[in-house]
C-alpha cells in the first residue's frame, strides 16, 4: 500500500510504502529508481504494533518512479496498490509510484 502526503514546501511528497504483516520475512527492502536500484538501501522496518512492513520517502513532486520489494534478498515483490505498472527487462513488471 501507498500514502502519499504532500509537504508544505510544494516541491516534495512525503510516500509511506507498506507490506502488509502476512508477508513473512526476515528483511525487506525498497528498491527503486530513486535509489538506483540498490538493494540493500532502503531497509523497511517491521511495526510492533501491527506486523507491517514500513518505509517513507520525501520525494520530488511531479516524477514517476519505479520500484519493487525485495524480500529476505531474493524474492521480488510488486506493490498491487501502485498508481499503474511498467514492463521491465526481465520479463516482469515493475510498480510506479507518481508523486
């Protein structure tokens, strides 16, 4: 799941990135275009509370960017509440988030 919350500036977009708790895993990452698909970058965090898997991004407003889950670092993962969806090189497809 995606949040999008606009700041006050204008210029940014505060995006919470969410797995829900019924994934299973050790570690979880986000990666994307905006940090040139690194893999091991953007670690999510596990709430206590509820189980999700959370992340958030202040991000440029107006841009469109690519990105999947990467789970336990092996297992791909797309967001299916995403904003639409990109074919990528692999065969698969991508999630976009616009901010």
């Amino acid at each position: 799941m995606i949040t999008k919350e606009p700041q006050p500036d204008g210029k940014h977009v505060r995006v919470i990135f969410e797995l829900p708790s019924s994934i299973w895993a050790e570690r979880v990452n986000l990666v994307g275009d905006f940090n040139d698909w690194d893999t091991t970058a953007d670690e999510m965090r596990q709430s206590r509370a509820d189980g999700a898997w959370r992340i958030t991004l202040t991000l440029p407003t107006g841009c469109e960017y690519q990105f999947r889950y990467l789970v336990n670092g092996r297992d791909w993962h797309n967001d299916w509440h995403a904003d639409r969806y990109a074919s990528n090189r692999y065969g698969t497809d991508n999630s976009v988030v616009k901010t």
